[in-house]
C-alpha cells in the first residue's frame, strides 16, 4: 500500500512541477508579449514627439510669416493712403483749369 501511495504521490508532484513549469513558461511568454507591446508603444511614443517637435517648428514658422506679412501689410496701407491723398489733391487740380476753361467757353 506505502509503494502505491509512493507512486501516486510522486506523480503528483511531478504533475505540480510540469504545472509550475507550464505556468513559469506561460508567465515568461506573457512577459515577452508585454515588452514587445511596450517596445511597440514607446516607439509610437517616440514617433508622436518627433511630429508634435515638428508641427510646433512649424507653427513657430507661421507665426513669424505672419507677423512679417501683418507688418507689410500696414506699410502698404500708409503707402496706399499717401497716394489716396495725393490723387484727391490732383484731382482738384485738374478740376479746377477745367472749370475756369468751361467758364470761359472752351
């Protein structure tokens, strides 16, 4: 009876073993799986902060195209405003000799 209790005791503990052995590999696979998806992310990560780099370069770029073009834009409007001005003036100039030549019969 001792001898067959022996040998199914040893079979089960060799069950327990092969079962540990099976659960350390399945925690080790799991492990891997979990670092490549790691890996997986931090690249992805990595490749997000290169482009949010990239796009705020961008923006900073924009921003001072912006300014450039606000700046000549308010030149161009003294500029247009000036000339405005000195149209209005020739056109008095011009309306004035008509009006005294109309007047005269010319």
């Amino acid at each position: 009876m001792s001898n067959g209790d022996d040998l199914t005791y040893e079979n089960e503990i060799k069950k327990i073993k092969i079962g540990l052995t099976d659960l350390e590999d399945a925690k080790k696979e799991a492990d891997i799986l979990m670092i490549k998806k790691v890996e997986k992310y931090e690249a992805q990560i990595k490749d997000l902060k290169n482009e949010i780099d990239r796009l705020s370069e961008e923006n900073s770029n924009f921003k001072i195209i912006s300014n450039s073009h606000k700046e000549l834009n308010g030149e161009l409007q003294i500029k247009v405003n000036k000339l405005e001005k000195k149209i209005r003036i020739l056109e008095t100039k011009i309306e004035d000799p008509l009006t005294v030549l109309k007047k005269a019969g010319f």
